[in-house]
C-alpha cells in the first residue's frame, strides 16, 4: 500500500516521523483525511487528535492547535504542542483538567479569563482521550 510522510514539529522539536497510509484530523474548516498524492493544501488545525494509520494500526496524537501543510508526497504538522498517547502524563492531565473546571467555575468572582481557562481544558480533555486510545 503506497504510504506518505509525516512530521509532527513543535518549537520544542520533532515530535514524530514516520510513512503512514492515512493522516486524519480536525482542522477549524472540519475533519481531513489526507492519503498519499492529496493535492497540497495549508490549514489551521483546532485542539484535538491527528490520527495515523500505519500497517493496519492507528496511532494517536494530542495537538493542541497549530498548521498542516500538506504535499503529494508529506504532510508536516506545526502543532504549538503535541504528545504521542505513550508520552502523556495522565495524572498530569487529570490535573489540569480539575484546575480547569475550578477557574471556570470562579470566573465570575475572580474575574478569571474564560476563554483561556476553556482552551486550558479542551486540551487537558483531548489529551486524556488521546491517552485512554493508546490501550485499545
């Protein structure tokens, strides 16, 4: 089966390489699928999960915002952060999802900002569920 390369980059460094089959994930016009020969293309990608298909398995990764860029050939994700589901921290996750919740819940008396301690808990959610896929 033809395959095409992936580069999931953070300013960290690189996060992941490797020839997959199928990259699928959620940019803020919706959901991709991206094979092998895709017109090339630019897009902005939301919180969320970018999955790969290789050898018939799916493995999972938590981005948390960032680009796609897309070639016939490669598909390189300029994510702001991203965890493969063996790295993520679950109980450091968990973590940031109670403090989450709690600056949401004193927003009003606090005058804590909203959105950023929304954005703080979608991450924390998708990297929790990122996490649980990697036992399947």
């Amino acid at each position: 089966m033809k395959t095409i390369k992936v580069s999931v980059v953070t300013p960290d460094g690189p996060v992941y390489e490797s020839d997959v089959e199928m990259v699928s994930t959620k940019a803020q016009s919706g959901e991709l699928g991206i094979l092998p020969g895709h017109i090339p293309m630019v897009a902005p990608l939301q919180i969320g999960a970018v999955r790969l298909k290789k050898e018939g398995n799916m493995e999972f990764i938590a981005v948390s915002g960032g680009f796609l860029e897309v070639r016939p050939d490669q598909v390189t994700i300029l994510a702001q952060s991203a965890e493969t589901a063996s790295e993520i921290d679950v109980e450091r996750a968990l973590r940031a999802k109670e403090r989450a919740e709690q600056r949401m819940r004193e927003q009003k008396t606090a005058h804590i900002d909203f959105r950023r301690a929304e954005l703080a808990l979608q991450r924390a959610i998708n990297r929790l569920a990122v996490s649980e896929r990697r036992m399947l």
